[in-house]
C-alpha cells in the first residue's frame, strides 16, 4: 500500500521542464508567488522610504531653481508605484499583464530618474551616464527574482537594457561635437562618453539577468518538487498515522517490506457496540455519517494521548501508543485515552439521541506487551503495522466485554504496568476470567461498566 501510493503521489511531479504542473500544486505554487509579490513590495517600499531619509537628512547639492529635482520626485512616483502594486495584490487584481505593466513601469521609472539627474545637477546629457544610482538597476532586477518566474527579471533586465541605451542614444546625439573619448582617464574626469564603459555597463545588465533567469528557470523546478512533495506528505497523512508519514518521508533507507522494530506497547482496540444493527436500519448516507461523527470523535482522543491510528476496520479503531515512538508512559497514556473516549462517548452518545438518532456505545479492549512495528507485505502492497500477542489480546478483550457486561476491558498486569507510569485512578479487578481464544484464565481491569444497553 505504501510503495503504490508513493508511486501514485510521486506522478504529480513534473516530469519534463515543459510539462504542465498539476492544479493543485499549481495553486500551491501560486499562492508562494502571491506571498513573493507582498515581500516585493514591501522591500521596495523599504528601500524608499530609507533612500527618502537619507535624502532629507544630506545637504541638496543643487540649485533652488533647478528645473526638476529627480530625487523627490523619483522616490514619490515609485512609492506610489508601489503601493498600487500592493493595493493589486491584496485585492487578487495583479494578473500576468498586469504585473508585466508594473514591472516595465518600475525599471522605466528609475531610468528617468537616473536620465533627470543631468536637469536636476544643470550639467549635460552625458552627465547622467556617470551617476552612482545607476547600481539601482540590479536591486530591482533582484527583486524580480523572488518570485521564482524567469520571465519577470527578463523583462525587469531588458527594460534595463534599452532604458539605458535610450539615454547613452539621447547623451550621443544631444552632446556638442566630439563627446566620444577611447581614453578611460579622460571619461572619467570629463562629461566625455566612453564606448567601452558604457558597454560594460550593458554587458552587466544582460549577464546579471541572464545568470538570474537561468538560476531561476532550476530553482523553478526545485519549488515545484518541493512542494510536490509537501502535497504528497499532505496526502500520506490523509492515509496514514503522522508519525508513519514521518518515517517514511524521513527515512534515509529504501522502503521494504520485511522492515520492523520491537517495541514495549499498548495496544487499544475500539469497536462501536450495535453498529451492525444501525447498519441494518440506517440509510447509507446516515451510516457513513454516523461513522464519520464517531471516528472523528476518537481519533483526536488517540492521539492527544500520543496514540497512532494503525487501521480502520469498518467501525473498529485499532491504535498503538509507544509503537511508532517510544512511549515511557504507553499503558499509561492508553489507559487515559480511554477514560477520555468513554466520557465523550457519553456525550456524543447523548445528543444523537436528543436528536432522535441512533446512539451506539463504544467498547474497548487494551493490551500491553512487547509488539513488533514494522512494514508487511509484497512488492507494491505495503502497509506499516503492529504485530504480536498484545495485538490479538486486546481484539479478544474488546469482545469479551459482553461477557462481563463492561464497557472496556484490559488485563491487571497492563493497569499494573500504567499505575507505575503514573496513571492514579483505581479499577475493578476480574481475577481468573477466561477469555475466548486464551488457554489460560486472565485477570483483568475494567475499564467502564456498560451503564446501558446499545441502541
């Protein structure tokens, strides 16, 4: 069972780069992108907003009168920028096209502002291309990579790209005669352009989105897988006890059958007394909700106790404490857990029947001893298990309730057992009781007294 739900659950991963991801690990995805475009925004947001202090705390170094004030003016339109990406966002509006707008619209905008330097500072064309803000340009191609989509920094790099050759164009034609210079010194200490700079430049840009996009279009895959596989640990837990799921998600070994550990256990069955005469009267709706309310009732209680659900059988519960992990208090815990099930028993038993429905009691046998949990089985059917005489002891206890007319039903040395790990409370004691199926008589411990007959 576990080796063809694997097989099963490992089909939902792409198997190619260009296959289409399964829709609800596509949802998953897309809900990791939606948390993205937030941290996005946000840190963008904070990089404006501290960009705007250190702004207003440095002296403007331009004129009063200058005929823009790129700065100000910059961080106020990407500030709004951003909080329209936000609002988008958080109303479900930013689609793809969308989101293309305001990728363009941000790297467009910081090129203006990187172009409106040389009105701000009064100098010429060519003295935009010597402005340190232009290291900005890779912050927000960054920035598009945390959203784990290829085509984002793409167009983040190549708005990058022509932006800036947009304004060494404008800085060439604008300039007076002669605004090339091949000597590196020169460029650097003059407004001249120099050819070889400005490619470096370029060269930066489209290398950076190139290493990114490519980086991207792996980690792509990977997030795909990972959260595959986070689906899949979802799934396995639907089928199996979480600790099961543990051991086989975590486990460093390959999964086979024939794999086992021996544990000292207690083992606890449950079984709904007068389900076969609600199934004979109930309408299969009403007796699959039946099971549902009554399921759901234990096995919360199982496993606050620290409990795992081995398996289902119809109406009956079979649960371990101590097999999966290591229980110092298993008898204890189990004994609890059944002392908590029995009360709200009680409980639920008494609405169903203020409703007007069917109201079966709850009995169970327990068990404690050395059990073996292991995985059983052939080739692609599986199943992880308890295996030993605690195992068959406490299906036989649970039965043997109607012959003591009790509720549930252990064995002295398991109460015995659970009184040492701390369990308080006192029982009656059956002494020498024989048992169906046990050659010799037992003791036992009553667990609960059958107050009432099942209806």
């Amino acid at each position: 069972m576990i080796t063809t739900l694997l097989h099963r659950f490992a089909a939902i991963r792409p198997a190619a780069p260009g296959m289409a991801l399964p829709s609800r690990v596509r949802r998953a995805v897309e809900r990791e992108q939606y948390r993205a475009e937030l941290l996005v925004t946000a840190v963008q947001l904070a990089i404006g907003l501290l960009l705007a202090l250190l702004y207003a705390g440095s002296p403007p170094g331009f004129s009063p009168d200058a005929p823009v004030r790129a700065g100000p003016l910059g961080l106020m339109l990407f500030g709004e920028l951003a909080l329209i990406r936000l609002y988008l966002v958080l109303t479900g509006q930013l689609g793809r096209w969308w989101l293309g707008v305001t990728v363009v619209a941000e790297m467009a905008l910081l090129m203006f502002v990187l172009w409106a330097y040389h009105l701000q500072y009064e100098q010429p064309p060519q003295f935009a291309l010597k402005n340190t803000q232009f290291v900005y340009v890779f912050v927000l191609i960054g920035l598009r990579a945390l959203r784990f989509e290829p085509l984002w920094v793409m167009l983040s790099g190549a708005t990058a790209t022509l932006g800036w050759l947009a304004i060494l164009a404008h800085a060439i034609v604008a300039a007076p005669s002669n605004p090339i210079t091949w000597d590196f010194v020169t460029s650097l200490r003059s407004t001249q352009i120099h050819y070889g700079g400005e490619l470096d430049k370029l060269l930066a840009i489209v290398a950076v989105t190139a290493v990114l996009a490519l980086a991207l279009s792996r980690a792509r895959r990977l997030l795909a897988d990972a959260v595959s596989g986070r689906q899949s640990t979802a799934d396995l837990s639907l089928f199996f006890d979480d600790g099961v799921v543990r051991r086989i998600t975590e486990s460093e070994a390959e999964v086979m059958a024939g794999q086992g550990e021996l544990r000292e256990a207690a083992v606890l069955f449950l079984d709904m007394r007068g389900f076969t005469k609600a199934a004979a009267t109930l309408a299969p709706g009403a007796l699959i909700a039946l099971l549902g309310e009554y399921q759901g009732l234990m096995v919360p209680i199982i496993k606050a106790h620290g409990g795992s659900i081995d398996k289902f059988m119809g109406d009956g519960i079979l649960a371990s404490f101590g097999a999966v992990t290591p229980d110092p208090r298993c008898a204890a815990n189990a004994i609890e857990a059944v002392d908590a099930i029995f009360a709200a028993a009680d409980g639920w038993r008494r609405k169903r029947r203020e409703a007007g429905l069917a109201a079966p009691d709850v009995g169970a046998g327990l068990a404690s001893g050395e059990v073996v949990f292991g995985i059983i089985g052939e080739g692609k059917r599986l199943e992880y298990t308890v295996i030993g005489d605690a195992v068959n002891l406490a299906a036989k206890l649970e039965k043997h309730n109607k012959a003591e007319h009790s509720r549930g039903l252990t064995t002295r040395l398991t109460l015995e057992l659970a009184v040492g790990q701390g369990y308080a409370k006192a029982k009656d004691v059956l002494a020498g009781r024989s048992v169906a199926g046990i050659a010799e008589t037992v003791d036992l411990a009553v667990l609960g007294w059958l107050c009432d007959e099942p209806r």
